[in-house]
C-alpha cells in the first residue's frame, strides 16, 4: 500500500471500488435505505440535522425491527451550530425496582420480560426533538407511522432474522402474528404491517414521551407484565428521564477524540487508542504483523480494565481521568509482548450482541450527531406486549450475577452499555464522526477505523471497508478477514493468536463514517458493504 500525503494509492486488499458519497448542504448515514432517504428527505425539507437523526430512527425502528426499536436505548455525542461543546445523551434505562439476581440461579435469561430494562429510545427522541429540532414530533415521526400503517416490504436481512428467532418471538402470540402468519415467517418482499406500532407512535407523537413513559403505553406494560410474573410497572416508566452529559475526550496523535462517556464502554475506545499511540503504527503499515497484534493486544487490555472498572456511575465508583491518563497507558503498553499474544490479560491498577442500528448527520450550519439504537439482541427479548407493537430489550442480559463485579445487577441500577459513539476532532471542530453495532465488537472496530484514516490515510470509504480482526473475549480467538494481506493467519499464530477465518467480509460489524472538510465544509460519507446501510448527501 503506498500512503502519500495522507492519501492512500493502490490498497493492498480487495474493495468494492465504492467511493464515499458527498454532500455540500448535508450528508446523512443509516443502517437502513429506507431510513436514510427519510433522513434526506427531512434536510431538503428545511430540518437540521437533528430532524434528520430523530426522523431516521423511528424510521429505523419500524424497519428494521429485529435491530433496534422503541422499546430499546439511544447514544447520541453531537454538537450543535454555535456550540463550544460537545453534548452526549445517555438513554439506558434501568433494572426494575424489582429486579433480584437470586432470581436468575442459571444466569439471566435472554427471553422473556425479565430481561428487559427500561427502554430509553423515546425519552432521547424527545429531548433532541425539543433541544434541538426544527420540527415538532408529529412531523418527526409521521415517515415511520406512514411506514408502520402502510407497511414497507421485507429485506431479506429481515426475513432471515426472523427466521432465526422463531423460539424469541414465540414467547408472545403478538410476535408469532405479526412475523410468522400462517405458520411461516415472512418472506423477502412480503408488506409487514404494524398497526399497533402505528398506535404507539401516534400517541408519542401527539403527547411526547409522557405518552409512552407515563400514559397508555405505561399502563398497557404495566397489566401485562403483572399478567406474565414480570418485573417492569408502571411507576418504572414513570421515574425515567435520559441522561444529558459531557463526552470523555482523549488525544491521539494530535486529534481529539470524543467518546461516550459510562455508563457506555466508550471508555474503551479511547483506551485502545491511548495505548496504540505509543507504537508508530503508520510505519508498520496496515495489515501487517507488528499493526495487527498490536492492537489485539491494546484491545484486550483495554476490555480487562473495563471489566474491572465500568458500571453504572450511579452506583460504582472509578477514576476515569485516571484510565485516560497519560501515564495509565504507558502502564498497560508496557505490559504487552511484541512477540506473544497475551491470554486473560489482569486489569491495570487504577488506584496507582449484538444487534444495534447506527446512524448520523450533518449540515451546512454546523450540526453534527452520530447516533446509536439498539435492542441489544436480535427482537430483544422477543416480548411485544399485545396492543402496542413495542418489541421490548434484552439489556438485563448485559448485568453481572457476580457481587464482586461493579456490574452486578440491583434495583433501579444501570447495566455497562454496549453502546458508544465517537467524534474526531481536528483543530476543536468535528472532523469524524462514526459508530457501529456489534456489541463487544463496537469499540475494537471503531478502534480500528479511526487508525485507519489518522493512520494509515485512507478515505471514508476505504476506512469502513478495509478488511478488520475482530476478537472474541469468551473465546480468546480472533476473527480476520481474509482480504488482509496474505500470510497475516499464520504470522499470528506464530505469536500465539488462536486465529479464524471471517471470510472476505465477516466481521459482524457494520460501520459507518462521516467526514467534515475543515477548509471547503464539504461532507464525505463511507457505508459499510457488509449490510445494506446507506449514506446519502446532496
């Protein structure tokens, strides 16, 4: 690969040959085609960019239902026009005021109401919508009501998660309706209908969040989940608020980088970069031997720190100014061998799945937001409560059963978040902005798509399609794409990686990025070939 001038020439792995889509007035990125043009649609109508990102994600939520959905979280980082400051939003729900680890002696179960947190995805629709939007939440919504009312047609990546969470979506008789009629789940083209969802939305968009969180939605959750030995109650909904903050920053190589703060494990992100900033990664090239493993191992260090660390800063107390120091990383640089894979690396002294949605937006005026929705897993907890449409998380999944452990699961307390997204900014302004799903796999991918652009040089798009590792914790094995450059497999294993093949394009995350031109203003977006999202600008 040659790299000049911050611009790389003649790659050394496969692409598709895509070049990044462009915008002068706005650019906005989906996980959905169908929610990106409600997201143009909502610029070229007069909206910012909130509008865009608050439109995109009820679109989104209707659309692609096994993702993400109303009954799920939101992360947000964005800057407003005229802002001197970035803004993080924090919309995890809670564990019920019931909720009790001895309950779960085998381990929580990822089916079923008790494995359902608050939702938090309408109470962030409504602050941006109200901080930030032009438009008021009925024009906000009215693209995903339309789509709920009228139907839209099936993907085939809808239909084959459908297919696969026949036993999920059996555990309620509104689920086996809605995705599986006549016995057999939905086809690609089939018109999947959603009136309850219609319902659902039309009331938050006419009464705002206190529709969903203290109105009839409240009380319809309420009687089902007394009906079904569950957990969530009206009065959970009606205590809950998002949570707005400031992001955590770190540098890299002279750039800022902003991250979700906890109870997100966005910390992660910065702290494998503040590690791989000691390396020059640059000379050792992408791909190679020396990159590759070394970042795995800035990974794993990272995620055994998080382990140790991060939970519901609410409850727990730890020193992130301290896991982002300077002098913290060198700590745990100095603990990786150049020359051998680390296995069950111990977490640094501070005291000294996986489906997800992704979206973004920018405009002409200077708004930037990237996005994130999530369910945790494929439909959640399968749980669509009868008359409401709403599939319902899975988050308590994400708690720890261990007492020891500052994830361990109570009443009223937060699960650490999979969830994060990032800003880059150049000379104090965004430059990047990008996310990804994936569970575990967010934050190494993220780790790996900002080097490969202050690295490596890349454009968007070649940032988000270049070939990726991925490493599995539960495993200790790390995925490789095979368009990395021939050899990397064995090289590897040579240093003690149990490696894997994920085939040319793999790696289960699906990412996305924006780029803003500091000196024209121009927009640049990449999509990931490995889903069908789409990044759409004019």
């Amino acid at each position: 690969m040659t790299n000049r001038g911050n611009h790389i020439t003649q790659p050394l792995f496969e692409t598709t040959g895509r070049g990044p889509a462009t915008g002068r007035d706005g650019l906005v990125a989906a996980g959905h085609p169908l929610a990106a043009a409600a997201g143009l649609h909502a610029l070229r109508s007069g909206g910012n960019a909130f509008d865009a990102a608050v439109t995109m994600a009820a679109v989104i939520a209707v659309v692609e239902p096994s993702s993400n959905h109303v009954g799920g979280d939101v992360f947000t980082i964005f800057q407003a026009a005229g802002a001197d400051r970035l803004t993080a939003i924090n919309a995890s729900g809670p564990a019920p005021a019931a909720a009790d680890p001895a309950a779960f002696p085998d381990g929580i179960p990822a089916i079923g109401l008790r494995s359902a947190a608050v939702p938090g995805a309408v109470s962030a629709w409504e602050t941006l919508a109200n901080a930030h939007c032009r438009f008021d939440l009925p024009q906000l919504l009215q693209p995903a009501i339309d789509y709920a009312a009228s139907g839209f047609p099936i993907s085939h990546a809808l239909s084959r998660a459908i297919t696969d969470s026949r036993t999920k979506l059996g555990s309620s008789a509104t689920g086996l309706e809605l995705f599986f009629p006549a016995g057999q789940p939905l086809q690609p083209g089939a018109i999947l209908v959603q009136e309850d969802l219609a319902g659902t939305l039309r009331a938050v968009a006419e009464g705002g969040a206190d529709a969903f969180y203290r109105g009839e939605y409240a009380a319809k959750l309420d009687a089902w989940s007394r009906a079904n030995d569950g957990w969530l109650t009206a009065a959970d909904l009606a205590g809950y608020e998002c949570e707005t903050l400031e992001p955590i920053y770190s540098d890299y190589r002279g750039y800022c980088i902003a991250g979700q703060p906890p109870v997100s494990q966005g910390y992660v992100v910065l702290g494998e970069l503040n590690i791989a900033a000691g390396y020059d990664l640059a000379a050792s090239g992408f791909g190679a031997t020396d990159t590759v493993h070394t970042m795995i191992e800035a990974k794993k260090l990272a995620f055994a720190d998080r382990h140790s660390n991060l939970g519901d800063p609410e409850h727990v107390d730890f020193d992130i100014e301290r896991l982002l120091s300077a002098e913290f990383a060198e700590q745990r640089r100095a603990q990786i061998d150049p020359d051998r894979a680390a296995h069950e690396p111990p977490p640094g002294d501070v005291n000294a799945g996986s489906d997800t949605t992704v979206l973004a937006a920018v405009d002409a005026e200077g708004n930037a937001i990237t996005f994130i929705q999530s369910l945790f897993e494929g439909f959640g907890c399968g749980v669509i409560v009868d008359g409401t449409g709403v599939v319902l998380n899975n988050r308590m999944t994400g708690f720890s059963l261990d007492p020891a452990a500052p994830n361990y699961l109570q009443p009223g307390k937060r699960t650490m978040h999979t969830l994060n997204t990032y800003m880059v900014l150049r000379d104090g302004r965004p430059w990047l902005l990008g996310g990804t799903p994936g569970g575990h796999y967010q934050v190494q991918t993220n780790f790996q798509v900002i080097s490969n652009v202050i690295d490596h040089g890349m454009n968007v798009q070649q940032a988000v399609e270049a070939p990726r590792w991925g490493h599995d914790e539960l495993t200790d094995v790390v995925g490789i794409e095979t368009r990395f450059p021939s050899g990397l497999d064995v090289a590897l294993r040579g240093r003690g990686h149990v490696v894997v093949s994920d085939g040319a394009w793999g790696n289960p995350s699906r990412a996305h990025l924006i780029a803003i031109d500091p000196d024209t203003g121009a927009f640049s977006g990449g999509t990931d070939p490995r889903w069908h999202g789409q990044t759409l600008g004019y």
